[in-house]
C-alpha cells in the first residue's frame, strides 16, 4: 500500500474521531434532560476509534494519533521515516473533523465556539473542574503512556488474543481513559484531537495546546521504550500488522498437488 493512500486512511480516520468524539462533547452531552453526559462522550471516543480501526486498520494501522505513531517508532515497529507524514495527516483529519463539527453547531442559535469551549483541552480554569497545569501534565503523560502500552500489546503478535479484536480492546481503553480524564482536562491523548478544536476556539486553547502536545507525546515514547523491555523485541512485521487492526499477511496459493 502507497504512503499516499495510507496517510489518507489517517486523515479520514482522524476525521471520524474528532468527529464524533468531540462532536458528542459539543452536539449531545449537555441536553437538558436527555444529554449523554460524560460517560455518553467517553463511549463516542471509544467507538469512533473502533469503528474507524476496523473500517481502516488494514489500509494504514489506524493510528489516528500522533502519540500512537510516535510510540510505535520508538518501540521499532514504525519506520522513523514515516513518522511525519502520518502525523501531518492526522493533524489535518482531526482540523477537517472540526470544521465540520463547527459548521454543524454553528446551525444552533446562539452558538458561540470560545464561550463554550468546542471540546477543547484544557487545565487551570479552562478545565471541566478546575484542575491545574501539574495535575494536566501528570495525567496525560500517564495515560497516554498507558494508552499506547494497550497499543503495543494488543497488536503484538505473541499477544494472545483473536485476529480482529484488537480494535475493541484499544476502543475501550479509550472509554475508561475518558471516564477518568474528562473532568481534568477534557482528556486529550491524542495531540492531533486537541488541535483541531483549539484551532477554532483560538485564545486560550491555543495558549495551553502545548501541553496536550508535550504530555501526549512524552507518555507515548515512554510506552515505546517501556513496552520492548518487558516484552522483548517483536519481530518484523508487515504494515497492515502495525496498529489496531493486526491482519496477517496475505498467504500465497499452495501450488497444486501434481
């Protein structure tokens, strides 16, 4: 597969993560009476990867994430040559997934994007609870190092578990880390995710965007260097075997019996 069409699954995929994660944030959570609240967001996160694993994983890996593109080369399973591609595609999908989400929420009267945060990240008191920087700092790192090990385990090929559940396993992990994070910092993990929203919320989203790049990024090259030394080394594998979605490569026919 091209680097060109599998940085396009990451757009896309990246697209349907912001999309209808934060799109549940904005669109369908704070409903008088029928909102889905915070466990309705954590839910949305963790399909929309899912989903979006298991519709693109055996195009590209479905990283949708830079943090998960990052830690996989850390930990050797990515080429380092790749790595800014894919990281430009996502940033890219997650900034079109926002576009669309504010075109549709612009649709409601009233709507203003920095008053009501657009999903975005944030600490101190631009967070959901008024946590702070160090509080922020702490829980992304942690969490997305504990992210990115989920990654690296489920798509281990020694990893024993059934092709094709891997998706499920990292979507959930993604529910349980929003379930905790929402209230600290909206829950990022995902640099990529935290950008898109910000970009239209502008201010003080963009004033505190560096540490949903930091964080993320730093927790996802610990798991990286974490996750080989307790593992051991994995051997080489085929892109389509690289993230979410772990497919085997395609056998060759038997030759006919002569």
């Amino acid at each position: 597969m091209s680097l060109g069409k599998r940085a396009l699954a990451e757009l896309l995929g990246t697209f349907w993560l912001v999309l209808g994660g934060c799109g549940a944030a904005v669109l369908a959570a704070t409903i008088t009476g029928v909102g889905i609240g915070y466990l309705g967001v954590a839910l949305a996160f963790g399909l929309s990867l899912m989903t979006g694993a298991y519709a693109l994983g055996a195009i590209s890996g479905a990283h949708f994430n830079p943090a998960v593109t990052l830690g996989l080369v850390v930990a050797r399973r990515f080429p380092v040559k790749e790595l800014l591609p894919y990281v430009l595609a996502q940033v890219v999908g997650a900034i079109c997934g926002a576009f669309v989400l504010f075109l549709v929420a612009n649709g409601a009267p009233g709507f203003d994007a920095q008053a009501s945060g657009f999903a975005s990240n944030g600490f101190g008191t631009h967070s959901p609870h008024g946590y702070g920087i160090g509080a922020a700092l702490v829980f992304e790192v942690v969490m997305t190092f504990v992210f990115v090990t989920v990654v690296l385990g489920v798509t281990d090929t020694r990893t024993p578990v059934l092709k094709g559940f891997a998706p499920i396993a990292i979507g959930l992990a993604l529910t349980a880390i929003h379930l905790v994070g929402i209230p600290v910092t909206n829950t990022s993990v995902n640099p990529a995710r935290s950008t898109g929203p910000a970009l239209f919320v502008g201010g003080w989203a963009l004033v505190q965007l560096w540490l949903f790049w930091v964080a993320p990024l730093a927790g996802a090259a610990l798991a990286g260097l974490f996750y080989p030394v307790v593992a051991g080394a994995a051997e080489e594998r085929p892109m389509e075997e690289v993230g979410p979605v772990a497919i085997a490569p395609e056998q060759a026919e038997p030759a006919p019996a002569r």
